[in-house]
C-alpha cells in the first residue's frame, strides 16, 4: 500500500518533466465574414462553412486544441467588405455568433471594432454565446478578466487586452495595460503553467507590452497595418497575427515546458474554395445578404433572392455582352491588361475584350479621334451605362459621344505615343528608401555596363522629406561633379542606406567632401534638384523600380530577370 501511494505522488512530479505538446487554432479581424471572396481565384477563399470543416479536420488530429477568435470580429467596420447597413451587418454579426458556437470556440477577444454598435448589442450577443468573452481591461458583466483551461496536463492561462481607444465607443472605462497585465498575472501566477495574450492593438503598443513583460512567450495579435510578417520573435517571445477576413486559419503546435516554448510550428492553412462545405453550418446561415455573396459562374450574373434570410438562395442568369476594343501593343509581351480587364471583368460580368494594335488602321482612327497619348486604351459602348454595376466603374471612366474610355488611373500605362523611341535607352526611376532598391539597383547597372545601354537616373520623392531630399541633392551633386562615379556611389549608398555617416562612402571613391557639400549649398542646386525630379511628376511616377525603355515603354520591376530584362529592349 505504502509503495503505491509512493506513486500517485511521484506521478504529477514526472508528467512535468516532459514537454506537452498543444495545438492553438486563431482567427481574428474577421468582421462577421460569412462567406468566401465570390470573385476571387479558388486559393482565395474563407467563408465559415468551410472554415468549421477544416477545424472538424483539425480536431481529428488533436481534440483538446484551443480555438481562439483574437477580436475584431464585429461587422461594420471600415475594413468590413461585406458592410450593408447597421440593420443588416448586426444581423450578420448574430449569425456569425451562431456559427462561432457552432465551431466550438473557446475564447473571444474584444477589439476596438467590437463596440461599434454599443454594450447593449454586446450584451445580446454574450448571452446567445457559448465560449468565453475575455478582456483583462475591461470591467463589464459577462466578460472574464481571464480564462484558464486545461489542456492535457497543463494548465494555460487566456488573457486580453482591449484597445483604450475604444473607449470613445463606451461609457465603461478600460484600463491602463501596464497595471491590468501586471495584476492579472501576478494573481495567476500559482495557478497556470503557461500564458498567451491576446492583444488586438497596434503594432508599437505590442511591442512596448512584450518589452516590459517578458515572461509573456506567446502573443497572439491583430492584423497589422504596416505589412508585418504572419509572426515574428521578439527576444523570447513570438507574435502571432491573423489572416484578414478568416480567409486562413493560423494553426501553431508548440511544445510547452515550464512556461517555455521549446518547438514552435507555425501554418496558415488556406480555407480555399476547393474544401467541403460543412452542410450543418450551411443549415444556420442564410445563402447570401447581397448578390456578390453568391459564388460566381462564368458569364453569368448572380441574384440574391430573399436576401439576410434562411429562406436566401442564390440564382443565376445570362450577362448581357459588351464589346470593349483595348488598344494595346501585340508584339509587347511584357504589355499586360489583365489587372484592369479583371477590375471590369468582376463588375462588368458581360465584358467581351476586343483587341486592336496601336498600329492597326481601326486602332489609328480611335486614337486620332479621341486624342490618344498612352496605352493600353479601353473604349467602352454607350450602353454600359445600363449595366446595374455601372455606379461601381463610373468613377474611373470618362464619357464621350460614342461610349466611354477607361481613365488612366484605372487603365495604367505601358507606352506613351507622344514619346519619341530612341534604341537602347533607359531611365531609371530611383526611391532610396524604396523596397528592393539596392538589389534591382545593381542588377540594372549590371545590366547596362553589359549591354552599353545609354542609362540615366531620376530621382523619385514620394512626399516632401526633408532627409530624402538631402539625399537626393547629394546624389545630383556627385552625378554633376563626378559623374564616372556616380552609379558606383548609388550602388554603395543603397547598400548603407540607413546608414547616415555617408562620408566614408565618398573617401572610399575619391570624391572630394568638401566640393560636394559646398556644390549642394548652391542656388543652382534647387535647378537642378527639381529639373531631376520634374521628370517623375511629368509621368506621374511615384514609387521607385520603375524604368522608361526606349524613351516610349514603361514599367514597374519586382523581381530582376536578366533574360526577361533584355527582351523588353526588342519589345
């Protein structure tokens, strides 16, 4: 008897030696998204119906996996595509509740978007909830300052912060993060073994959070307006962030032990249109609110009938055609119309694209009459304006007697009929602080030198900084004193280019100092500055990576291609 109760007792002892493994399912900044993007590709999907398959799929693999909705999930927000009206969108927002429970989530956080509608609909929606409200700053009835939940053999503590911003949208007074997080953890310091936060805020306030409490491993964030990446570690801690809209679900399977994450694997599973539709959740929302909710057929126009109810159904009918000449250069393969023909083409259903060469006699007659000077060039007829989509194109089109064209911003621009070709010229478009500059920048200049190509830079300001200027007139300076050591010096800027102590740069090359910095404090600088950056404002450049080609082409570079590069020369 002694010998086994000597081993119940030694048992907890053991079982925390090991690492427990844990899978966390989040979605967050889904604005009562019901369904997938209708006219997207099939990779771009989401939609709850196919979202509550791929969590049935999930907890095959791991039954105790945590399902958290990280805030942001009410609709009507600026970023919510799918907002109708308030009437409507909380309608939504009630049915997105009813497939939440569905699903079986554990925890929803409160973001700033959350009090859109006030404490009241809250209210309502809390009661008709099965999982848990948290938010540790947030002192109103129905929401946990915390959650703990036992996965496997480890106690995990769920906490929250709501954005104090929000406190514009509500009486109730939310509190300071600093003092909330350190009284909460203080308090559940004996009672978990691991903690993850959540925290639908922005992105500097994260960090200053993850900064000062750094026993924090695993931070589970809002979508951020600055382009972060899906996660990163900061010192020891990851942050973790969420697909827009529920269009993926962020899976992570960690190894826990003693509050460390010893393996983190991290997965954004796409909810693509190719999965399964979980039939039991399609039986508790409606078929569609508005006729965009309805999947797209090829040349065929939706209809939502009896929209926001149970009783919706999609149905579908044939597109009335449009012919739309596009005046475009067919032997310029790098001249492409496919971004704007699928902004038309998702609003126009009908839309039957009609190619002509700018050299063609039909095409020469419609560039004369209406007065031509870029391409690609779309002529739409007068009865487009009977289209019921017409209001969302409208804006980016202009009328004429016969129809309407395309405007350029919509359009784009390839080549400009105005511009003389000149053979083997090329200017280039140069933001210093641009994405992919040093990398493109060297890989043009490689280019050039290989293929005595008659080159020139232009600078490209995208607003009136007053660093970037500098940097710009210490270039123009060194092109117009040392020009063979221009392109050398931009190559090796780029390289340092948060690097303010540029001076080394110039002793490496052998350039006086002196003569450039009194050459930049000329009157004649000014000239030269705005004759230099005249050149992008007259294209309407704005971002860098851009080349003119031949004096007449023009195009944008993401990636550098050697080969691809030297046919756009013979293009």
């Amino acid at each position: 008897m002694k010998k086994f109760i000597l081993f119940l007792f030694l048992l907890p002892i053991i079982t925390l030696c090991y690492a427990e493994k844990i899978k966390i399912v989040y979605t967050a900044n889904t604005y009562s998204s019901l369904y997938p993007c209708g006219v997207c590709p099939s990779s771009v999907g989401g939609g709850v119906s196919r979202r509550a398959t791929l969590i049935k799929e999930l907890r095959n693999e791991d039954k105790d996996l945590l399902l958290i909705e990280g805030g942001n999930f009410l609709s009507s927000s600026d970023l919510d595509i799918s907002s109708i009206n308030f009437s409507l969108d909380k309608k939504r927002t009630l049915f997105y509740i009813d497939a939440l429970n569905f699903m079986g989530y554990d925890v929803l956080a409160l973001g700033e978007n959350d009090f859109n509608f006030g404490i009241d609909f809250l209210k309502e929606i809390m009661q008709k909830s099965k999982f848990k409200f948290v938010s540790s700053n947030l002192p109103l009835k129905n929401v946990l300052p915390y959650y703990i939940k036992k996965v496997k053999n480890i106690n995990i503590g769920i906490l929250s912060l709501t954005p104090i911003k929000a406190n514009k949208k509500t009486e109730i007074n939310i509190g300071d993060y600093s003092i909330t997080l350190k009284n909460q953890l203080n308090e559940l310091k004996n009672k978990v073994d691991f903690i993850i936060l959540i925290l639908p805020l922005d992105d500097q306030e994260i960090y200053n959070i993850v900064d000062e409490f750094k026993d924090i491993k695993l931070v589970l964030a809002g979508l951020s307006m600055f382009g972060k990446s899906s996660y990163e570690k900061r010192n020891e801690t990851f942050i973790v962030r969420p697909s827009y809209l529920g269009r993926d679900l962020v899976v992570l399977d960690l190894d826990i032990k003693e509050n460390k994450i010893l393996d983190f694997k991290y997965d954004k599973k796409n909810i693509s249109k190719d999965i399964k539709e979980d039939t039991d959740v399609l039986k508790i929302i409606p078929s569609c609110f508005k006729d965009s909710d309805c999947p797209t057929k090829t040349d065929l126009i939706s209809r939502c009938q009896n929209p926001a109810e149970l009783s919706s159904i999609c149905s579908y009918y044939s597109a009335k055609k449009y012919d739309i000449f596009v005046i475009t250069d067919k032997n310029c393969s790098f001249c492409s119309t496919k971004f704007t023909e699928d902004f038309i083409k998702e609003n126009i259903i009908g839309a039957n694209f009609l190619f002509l060469d700018y050299k063609e006699p039909k095409a020469k007659d419609i560039i004369e009459k209406y007065k031509v000077d870029t391409l690609p060039f779309f002529l739409f007829p007068k009865d487009i304006k009977e289209e019921r989509n017409f209001d969302k194109i409208s804006k980016f089109l202009e009328e004429v007697d016969t129809g309407f064209y395309a405007k350029k911003d919509i359009a784009g621009i390839f080549m400009f009929l105005n511009r003389k070709r000149i053979e083997k010229k090329l200017d280039f478009f140069l933001d210093f602080y641009g994405k992919n500059a040093k990398e493109i920048f060297k890989e043009v200049t490689n280019f050039i030198k290989k293929n005595n190509i008659n080159f020139n830079v232009y600078f490209v300001m995208p607003n009136d900084n007053k660093t970037l200027k500098e940097e710009i007139k210490l270039a123009i300076a060194i092109k117009k004193l040392y020009p063979n050591k221009f392109l050398d010096y931009i190559n090796k800027r780029l390289e340092k280019i948060d690097d303010i102590y540029w001076i080394d740069i110039l002793d490496e090359l052998g350039v006086d100092y002196k003569k450039i910095k009194n050459f930049v404090k000329l009157k004649d600088m000014d000239s030269l500055l705005n004759d230099n950056i005249n050149v992008s404002k007259e294209l309407n450049i704005n971002s860098g990576n851009v080349i003119l080609v031949n004096n007449n082409k023009i195009f944008k570079i993401f990636e550098f291609n050697y080969e691809e590069f030297k046919k756009i020369f013979s293009s």
